[in-house]
C-alpha cells in the first residue's frame, strides 16, 4: 500500500480509537461494508446536507432565497447564525484539512 493522505475529523479519529482495523479497512483500502443504502444514514446525510447549504447561503450575499428545510434542521437556524455571526463571516462548513 502506498502512503495515503486523507482528511481527519472528530468521526474519523474516533474509528481509529475504537478500532484501527475498521478504520484501515473503511478509509485506507475501502473495503469497510457500505452503509449508505441504510434509511438513518440517509436521513442524517439529507439533514446534514440541508445545514451546510443554509451555511453557504449565510455565506453569501443572499440575493437568493434561503434553501428550504425541514422542521429538524429549521431548529438549527439560530445556532448556525449565532456560528456565522461569532465568526465574523468566517465560516467554511465542509472545509477539510489533512494532518
């Protein structure tokens, strides 16, 4: 196997934590069994989704109306406007960095 680069977050180190054998075979050789088709993991991935876009859309200059979002992900407005106004403008959801 060749050196490999990959981003590190919270989720990510926490696999390692737990288990260095899951986390070699979910994001080094990706032959960790594929949960995607799983219903909760496709909820979680449209809420997420629905969040980064209204961080995107606090981003932006707002000409456009702000993208739609489900009553679980509305409760979240305050939160992630008090994370936009904290940062001064400065926030880049997604942005991954490697260690």
């Amino acid at each position: 196997m060749e050196n490999a680069t990959i981003a590190l977050s919270f989720s990510r180190l926490s696999d390692y934590e737990t288990c260095p054998l899951k986390f070699k075979q979910k994001y080094l050789d990706k032959t960790y069994p594929d949960d995607s088709n799983n219903p909760a993991f496709a909820k979680g991935n449209a809420l997420h989704k629905q969040m980064e876009d209204y961080t995107v859309w606090l981003t932006s200059d707002r000409s456009e109306p702000p993208p739609k979002m489900t009553t679980v992900t509305q409760a979240a407005v305050p939160m992630l406007e008090g994370l936009y106004k904290a940062s001064n403008g400065n926030l880049f959801p997604e942005k991954q960095l490697a260690v």
